[in-house]
C-alpha cells in the first residue's frame, strides 16, 4: 500500500515538473508574442460582458460582433495610444535642439547652481548625452514601429478568436485546470477584478491626470502645456513618484527662467491638485474593483519594462497580480486542504 502511494506521489511529481518543463518551453518559443497574446486577454476580459450581451439578447452573428468590438477597442483604445506616442516622441529632439527654451534655462540653471556651489554640473559633454539619447529614443520608435505594428495586428487576431469563442474559453481552462470549480470561479472573479483595476484604472488615471495638469499649465503660462499635461499623464504609471517628475521640474523650469510666482503656482498646483486627484482616484476605483497592493506596482512595473518594454507598465502588475492570485489558490486547494 504505501509502495502505491510513493508510486503515485512520483507519478505526480514526474508530471508537474514534465509540464512545467513544457510549459517554460512553449514560453521561450513564443516570447515574442507575449505582448500581443495578453493584450488581447485584457481586451477579451474588459469586452467580454459586451460579447455576451449582445450575441446572447439580440442573437447577432459572432464573428459580426467580433469585428465590431475589434474596431472599436481599436478607436477606444489603441488610437489615442498612437496619437500621444507620434505626438510625443518627435518633439523631444525639439527641447534639446541648440538654441532652444529648455538648453537656454538648462544654462542659467547651470550658472546660477555655479555661483552658489563653485561645481558646474551641466557640462557640454552632458548636453551631448542628452541630445544623442533623445535622437536615440526617435531613431529606436521609427525603427520599431513595424515591429509595433505586427504586435498590434496578431493581438487583434488572437482577440477575434477569444470573442468568437466566448464562452468556450472558459469551459477549456475550467476542465482543464487542476483546481475545483468553486477555486475556479474565485481566481475568475480575481482576475477580472485585477484586470479592470489595473488595464482600466491605470489609463483613466493617466486621462484625468493629463487633463487637470494641461489646465494647470496653460493657466501658469507653462510652454506648450498640452505636450506637458500628456507627458504628466504618461508619468503617472510610474510608481510612487509619478506625475511629480514632470510637475516639480516644471515649476523650476518656470522659477529658474524668472516666472517665480507661476513656478511656486505650479508647485502648489502639483502637490495639492494633481497629487490629490491621484489618490482620490485611485482610492474609489480600487475600492470599486480590485485593491492592488503599491508593493505589486512596483515590481509588476520593474518586471514589465524588463520583459515587455513600455506595454510592460500595464501587463507587468497584471502578471505579478496572476501570480499571487494562482499561488494563493494553489495553497488553499493543496496545501491548506
């Protein structure tokens, strides 16, 4: 009897370790359409109830509404994303051309921290540096944009497939998961949760952010404010800092070019204002849906960038959020049981 039971504790043993072996496997062969493959997941989970909604009540062809629900992620989503990135990336060689506002205050900057330390820290060679990253960052998006452009296409495709086979998704991993259906339907639930507070709660923040803070600098008299106000939106994933490393080094833009009063205008603005608004927001959308732990933004955003480039901002915490949901699921059915 326990010559059996060793048997078979070997046997699944022999097969976890042979699954996780293939299932690293399939990882690394198609690491490159990671990021495709979970955008359309977070896609698939947001648009899934509107899926459902409509091919259920009305009884409308699904590969019909598949399409349109592609189109219309593609406007909801994906066409403000691809605006503020063309808008973005070409103006910043602007600030750093010779000549320009940004290197003319960078100088009196430079001069004033000189006279008060004796230590000049902006030296030619830094400008440099600056420009040549700054021309390395349009250089890398051009050269990348086909790349972009085949991510964006093959996460639609598998998108098309997950929406036209709503319902069937669910029923392959629910037989096919080693977990109950109660533990099924709660990691469900979960991931859902996660997925709406992090793909949809992070981007909303971003919007109102952007907002408030172009208000905020067209009324401080802050150049080209609407660049800015998107450039605090798009610094509002990165955690705890934030917006605020666009805002503070707005305000000194602003003090050190001789516009004191709007400088220390913009500081308050940022700290009573747009910190405000971050953490207002984020604390009724995470009550409304899913409390992510800061500690889980944090490495979700590290881990992201490292594996997934910019889009790792979001898929990042969604992947350290699976984890833990998975882990903790795994304990209450194996090990607490």
């Amino acid at each position: 009897m326990q010559e059996k039971q060793h048997n078979k504790r070997f046997a699944q043993q022999f097969l976890l370790i042979s699954l996780l072996l293939v299932g690293v496997m399939i990882f690394y062969s198609m690491r490159i359409f990671i990021s495709s493959f979970l955008g359309a997941v977070i896609l698939y989970v947001l648009f899934r109830p509107l899926m459902r909604r409509i091919c259920e009540k009305k009884k409308w062809n699904k590969s019909l509404v598949a399409v349109g629900i592609c189109l219309l992620t593609f406007l909801v989503v994906m066409t403000p994303i691809l605006l503020t990135s063309f808008m973005i990336i070409p103006k910043i060689s602007i600030f750093f051309k010779e000549g320009s506002v940004t290197m003319q205050v960078l100088a009196d900057l430079d001069r004033q921290i000189t006279n008060l330390t004796g230590y000049t820290l902006i030296t030619p060679e830094t400008i440099q540096t600056l420009r040549d990253q700054a021309g390395g960052y349009i250089t890398g998006f051009l050269g990348e944009t086909m790349i972009i452009l085949t991510e964006i296409a093959l996460m639609y495709l598998f998108l098309f497939y997950f929406l036209i086979n709503v319902g069937k998704v669910e029923d392959f991993f629910e037989r096919h998961l080693p977990f109950s259906k109660d533990k099924i339907a709660v990691f469900s639930k979960e991931l859902e949760s996660q997925t709406f507070s992090n793909a949809l709660g992070a981007p909303l923040l971003a919007l109102v952010q952007a907002i408030v803070a172009i208000l905020g600098y067209w009324i401080f008299g802050v150049p080209q404010p609407i660049f800015w106000g998107a450039m605090t939106g798009l610094f509002s994933f990165v955690p705890v800092v934030g917006s605020m490393l666009i805002w503070l080094p707005a305000a000194i833009f602003q003090i050190s070019a001789g516009a004191t009063w709007q400088g220390i205008a913009i500081l308050l603005f940022g700290v009573l204002i747009i910190s405000a608004v971050d953490n207002i927001f984020r604390f009724v959308f995470q009550k409304k849906f899913a409390d992510v732990h800061p500690l889980v933004t944090i490495i979700g955003v590290i881990v992201g960038l490292q594996l997934f480039g910019v889009s790792g901002i979001i898929f990042g915490p969604l992947l350290i959020s699976y984890f833990i949901i998975l882990l903790r699921i795994f304990q209450e059915e194996y090990v607490d049981a």
